[in-house]
C-alpha cells in the first residue's frame, strides 16, 4: 500500500500512481483529491482514459481516509474551535499537507473536487507560507488547479437565499446534511443519492436566479439514474468511507465560512490588481456540471459574479460548463472528463 509521509508528525497519505505513459518524457502528472465520503477509488475509470492524452494520475486519499493517517485530537480540536483565527490556522496547516517526489518531468495540475476544493483554495490563496523548497519546486512545475464542481461550503457561500417567490421571506438551499429535522445518521444515510442525481439543466449562469435555483427538480431516465443507484455493493464498498463524517470532515466543512469566502477571493485575486498573488502564471479553471446538485451550480454562480463582478479578477480563471453532466461526472462519463480537463492543462 504506497503512502507518503506529509508532516514531521508522521502523518501519511495513501495514494494510487498510474505511472508514466511508456516512452513519453513529457507527460503531465495530476494529482486527484476526492471529495466527501467518497475518496480516490472513485477516480479508477479515470485511468484508461490517461495515457491517449499523455497524463499521469495520481489519486490521493486525504487524513482520515483509507490508508492515510487519521486525524489527531488536537486538530480535530481547532477545527472545532470558536476562534476564528484557530480555525484558521488549522485549514492553512492542512493544505500544506502534501508530497513532493519530483515525477513532474512534463508539468503538474492538481484536480480537487467537491469539499477538497477548501484545499486548493487554502493551498493557492496561502502559498507564500510554504517552505521555500517546495514553493520553489511547484513554481517551476504547477500549471493549473481545476475546482471539479465546487460546493458552496467550500467558498463559503450562504446557503441562505431570498427568492421573488417567497416574498420578504428566505430560504436553505436543500441538502440532507443541513436537514434538522433527520437524525445525523439519516442524513448521512440519504446524501450519497442526493449528491449523485440528476437536477434540471441550468443553461445559463448569467440568468440565474434564486427563483430559479430552489425551483430545480430531480429528473431520471435516459441514463440519468443517480450514480450511487447505478453502482454495485463492491463498487460503493471500494470507493465510500460513510464513516469519515462523524469522526472528522463534518467539523471542517462547518468552519466558518468566512475563513472559506477570503481564501476563495485571495486564491483568485478578486480586487488584488496591482498586488502580487502567488503564483501568478497558475491558471485556475473551475469546471461545473449543468444537472448536478443545487449546492456545486449555486457556487458556479458565485464564481460567475466574481469573474464579472467590478472588483475584477487579476488570475486567469476559465469556467467551464460540462453539460448533461452531474456530481459524478469523473465516474459516469470518464472520457468526457479527461477531454475537457486535458484540453486546460
């Protein structure tokens, strides 16, 4: 089981190489993070997929997943915290959790999907805090950073909106892990579906309205049965741990949002024109599914305002819709995944 040690701690991280496309000495190497519950395995249908495009996957499983090291009681701890500036510090600690083994003759790109996007964000938006080694390494060698379908926790978007409809009144974007009337245990129980439906398609996030966003419906047939439905027991066996939420990731997806929100702004440049950012030449693209969940199209919607708001964005950052596509777009159409992410990279 290959793992690599992250922190003077001996914290380690499993991970799966597909290994370099024979007799290429110019390929780029990706680094997948999965997202919540559902951790690098979900990745596999990837892989053949790879080597046409002249890519190396490397799928990551972040602490407390299969094969990497739990977390320790005191970061649980700071995740946990009522300090803002503890918190803080403890997301900014867990970007910095990574390793660097130099297999990236041709580039590097580093995909995060769904909740890991809180990494990428933290890792793009804090990396003057890196050690000089590594800072010096990735700026020779990082290309792109793709936010596959990121959540609104994730940004630290409100999940509270007001809608015409409902007059002076607002509303919560529905996901069962905000549900308050289920026990914890069910609302675990019923995300896996959820998050892997099919919504009504939203063509365009320019006109894309409140009204409009609590008006989405699940749609089903023609291949658009929720992925986890789709899945065999061994299937969801290898690539879930249901688990991890209670003991871990539930805590760092309940930090303070605005902790999320800043580090969203910062990691793009928003309003940072004639400021350095790290990094200046690492491309962002933010990739969104136009069926998927209502939380990763309402923050596609904030990335939009952001990209045309006025404050301006000094990063280079290209969004892009995957269309028909849902959450698990990687698992139910990996060849159009790999096509739309190569051409970026």
């Amino acid at each position: 089981m290959p793992t690599a040690q992250v922190n003077e701690e001996g914290a380690v991280l499993f991970y799966e190489d597909s290994g370099p496309p024979a007799d290429s000495t110019t390929y780029t190497t990706v680094v997948l993070i999965h997202g919540l519950i559902f951790h690098g395995a979900v990745f596999r249908r990837l892989l053949p997929h790879a080597v046409p495009k002249n890519l190396r996957l490397v799928s990551v499983n972040l602490r407390d997943y299969p094969g990497s090291s739990p977390y320790a009681q005191s970061e649980l701890d700071a995740f946990r915290s009522a300090n803002e500036n503890v918190q803080t510090e403890a997301i900014t600690n867990l970007e910095k959790q990574r390793n660097e083994d130099g297999t990236v003759s041709g580039g590097l790109a580093l995909i995060t999907w769904s909740m890991s996007n809180i990494l990428s964000l933290s890792f793009l938006a804090h990396a003057d805090t890196l050690p000089h080694a590594t800072k010096s390494l990735l700026d020779k060698y990082l290309r792109t950073i793709v936010l596959h379908d990121a959540s609104i926790a994730t940004l630290g978007v409100n999940p509270y909106i007001a809608a015409t409809s409902l007059g002076s009144s607002s509303t919560v974007l529905y996901s069962p892990l905000r549900d308050q009337s289920l026990p914890f245990p069910e609302r675990v129980k019923r995300f896996s579906t959820w998050v892997s439906s099919y919504y009504t398609k939203v063509d365009d996030l320019a006109t894309l309205t409140p009204d409009l966003i609590i008006s989405r419906e699940p749609i089903q047939g023609a291949g658009k049965i929720p992925t986890v439905q789709r899945m065999s027991p061994e299937e969801i066996r290898a690539t879930t741990d249901f688990g991890v939420l209670e003991r871990s990731h539930d805590s760092i997806r309940l930090v303070n949002s605005r902790i999320y929100s800043r580090n969203l702004r910062r990691a793009l440049g928003v309003g940072m024109e004639g400021e350095d950012i790290p990094w200046p030449k690492v491309k962002v693209l933010a990739l969104w599914c136009d069926t998927g969940i209502v939380d990763t199209v309402w923050a596609a919607k904030a990335i939009y305002d952001l990209l045309h708001g006025e404050e301006g964005v000094t990063r280079e950052v290209a969004l892009q819709k995957l269309e028909g596509a849902n959450h698990f777009v990687h698992w139910d159409e990996p060849e159009l995944f790999v096509e739309a992410v190569s051409r970026h990279i």
